[in-house]
C-alpha cells in the first residue's frame, strides 16, 4: 500500500511538472532561440507489413528520425479503408449538427468520473492555466469522448482492462441507437481499425528504439485508447498565421498529449499547428489519405528526452467546418511508465541503429533517468481533470 501511495504520489506531481514545461514553452515562445531545421515528413507505412524484418525496420528508421525531430508525422499505406474514414467523420457531423441540446446534455462529461461523453466548448480548456489567464481566448472546439472497452477490440481483450482510477467498470457513455442510428457500429469499426494500427505502430516504435520487436506487446493488451470526436466551427473572422498577433478565435489552446502517440484524422479544413523548436508556429494541414502521427509525454519520458512530446494547437483559418477524431494511445493504465525499461532491453547494433549513431542510449551513467516511474492510468486522468471547469 505505501508504494502505490509514493506512486500516486509521484504521478501527480509529474503531471504538474508536464503543466510547468507547457507553460514554459508557451511563455517563452518570443525568446532567443537558434532557428532549427523543422518537418513534418510523410512516411509510407506499407513496408512495414511486410514478412521481412529489414522492410519493416527500414519503416522504424524513418520513424525514429520523425520522432527525434518534429515529433510529428503523417503516414500513408496504413491500411485503413477510406470510406471507414469517412464514415467516423460522417458521424461526428451528424452528432454535433443534429442531436438535440437536451441529448447532448444527457452525455454531458460532468456526469463522468473519466471526462466520457459530450463537452461543450465552455466547459473545458486543454491548458488548464488558462483558466485564470486575464487575455485568454475561449475554445470553439466541442467534442464527444470515450475510451477503450473489450466489445470495440478485434483481440476481445484480456478481461483485465481497469479504467483511469484502477475501477473495473465501462466509464463510457454512448447516445441511445434511436437518437443517432448506427453511432456505437461506426465508433466500434473505426476504433477497432485504428486500435489495431496502434498496436502495428507500436512494434515500429520498438524497433526504432532498439528494443525487441514485441517488446511492448505485453503492456498494451487492454490498453487506453481514448478517443475524440470534435468540431470546430468556422471562424466569424478567419486570419492568417501571424507570428506577431494573437489569434481572437482559437479551436484547442496549445497543449502536448499525455498517452504514448497520438493518430489524428481529419477533414479537409486545416488547423493543426505545431510548435516547433526555435517556438514558432508551423502549420502542419493534412495528407490525402494519410493519418497524422505525434509522439505523447509517455513515449518522452520513456525516451528520457530523446522523442519530444511537441506542443500543438488548433486555429480553423479557413471559412469551413472542421472535424476530426484523435485517437491517444496509451498502454495498460495498471503499467508503469520508467525510463530504466528502455535501457534494460537494448540490443546490439542493427541497421536501424547504424542510422542513429549520433542518438545516445535512452539512459546511461552520465544521463540518467530525467523522470520518476509514473503509473499510466493515474497520470492520464489527473491531467483530464485539470481541463475541466470544476476539476
């Protein structure tokens, strides 16, 4: 009992330090910093099915050079239909357009101890501190948002899936099948899909790490994938980029995810902006076809820093409606997160390895660890519940 009491402990002060280092890069974003060559590369993924190992490490190289960078990616020849796609993004118009306020009340997150359900723009800011910041510029954004349960797994699961706070209980909420028809059929057969990218994705990550191909197999085998549907509603004034002025009309404040790697798929009005590393703001608009990819504070802090967590937001500055549906990976919500894995498990060199030579290892004697053991579940839901207006 006392070491999950120092684990509980830990994770939450962790998750005030992810706030303090969002913050900071915010604050900072005007100061002296060397410009860096910045990308967000398009990556075909379609080697990577491939029976040969050297195919699909080829993929993770590229990856890893992503990861190292950006942070961000987009990816094609993932395998996912189109019109699976387009449904989910059919679906999403169709619950903000159409289902009445009462309904959407019904599912309001309030009534959630895990932030699942419908959130209207006013109820939440992805940066807490913006709460109290005297200039802050609401968010347009509405969404609708839940999380992994055995039923919308293709594996059926383990039977050891717990939510957030360790609880064996479903913490979804879903609109009843006559207000939106066919609403739980799409979410399972998109869910499932992009569920089983993740786990594809995640033996990718592990031979960019130098690990074991399966390496991670075992931690996410009733994992946390939350996912979101949201809208953006045309802006009354749309602008352009302007690094000298602050927007009036923001979509989702400017924030780093908290999983392991986040797949994002969109419409066709862009938004995404990234924060890259000399602080300045780069649009980053979709790929025909292709889903975009960043790393999340669980694979930074696995990474001991190597992989950045980047900091991104949403700005519509066009005259359309956006949607899009962010799928958050995370791993089992009972596993630890600690750097001192990683270093465990590195093997000898390979041709993924040869490419990354200037890379150092995750951890060594002269670079420990940057960050204590958290538990995956815990971390999570301490920072949902920082966004909301009565967390």
């Amino acid at each position: 009992m006392a070491t999950a009491t120092l684990a509980y402990s830990a994770t939450q002060s962790e998750a005030r330090r992810a706030q303090q280092y969002l913050n900071s890069r915010i604050t900072n974003r005007n100061a002296d910093v060397p410009h860096k060559s910045f990308s967000v590369p398009e990556i075909n993924i379609a080697p990577s099915f491939s029976a040969s190992l050297e195919d699909r490490k080829a993929v993770a190289a590229q990856i890893n050079e992503a990861c190292t960078n950006s942070g961000f990616f987009h990816i094609t020849g993932h395998g996912i239909a189109e019109h699976t796609r387009q449904d989910i993004l059919a679906l999403a118009k169709c619950f903000f357009k159409t289902l009445p306020h009462d309904k959407k009340e019904a599912l309001h997150v309030k009534h959630s101890n895990y932030m699942r359900g419908w959130e209207p723009a006013e109820y939440t800011y992805v940066n807490p501190e913006d709460w109290s910041a005297e200039d802050v510029v609401p968010e347009s954004k509405e969404g609708f948002n839940w999380g992994y349960e055995a039923g919308l797994d293709p594996t059926g699961g383990d039977g050891q899936f717990r939510e957030l706070d360790g609880a064996d209980v479903n913490g979804n909420s879903w609109p009843s099948e006559e207000d939106v028809p066919g609403f739980y059929e799409t979410i399972k057969e998109y869910y499932g899909q992009v569920l089983d990218l993740s786990r594809h994705l995640f033996r990718l990550f592990a031979l960019a790490l130098e690990l074991p191909e399966h390496y991670f197999d075992e931690m996410m085998t009733h994992p946390g994938g939350i996912a979101r549907l949201l809208y953006y509603p045309a802006p009354t004034n749309p602008q352009p980029l302007d690094p000298d002025q602050k927007d009036k009309e923001v979509g989702l404040g400017a924030h780093s995810d908290y999983e392991c790697f986040t797949i994002l798929l969109t419409s066709t009005a862009s938004g995404l902006e990234i924060l890259s590393p000399d602080n300045t703001w780069v649009p980053a608009p979709a790929v025909e076809g292709g889903f975009i990819i960043n790393v999340a504070d669980f694979l930074m802090r696995w990474t001991n820093g190597v992989y950045k967590s980047t900091v991104h937001r949403v700005v519509n500055r066009t005259k359309e409606e956006r949607y899009s549906v962010p799928f958050f990976f995370s791993i089992n919500y009972d596993q630890m997160v600690e750097v001192s894995l990683l270093r465990t498990y590195i093997v000898s060199p390979s041709p993924v390895a040869d490419r990354r030579q200037t890379l150092p290892s995750c951890t060594t004697p002269e670079n420990p660890s940057k960050f204590p053991p958290i538990r995956a579940g815990e971390y999570v839901l301490e920072r949902l519940r920082a966004t909301a207006k009565d967390g």
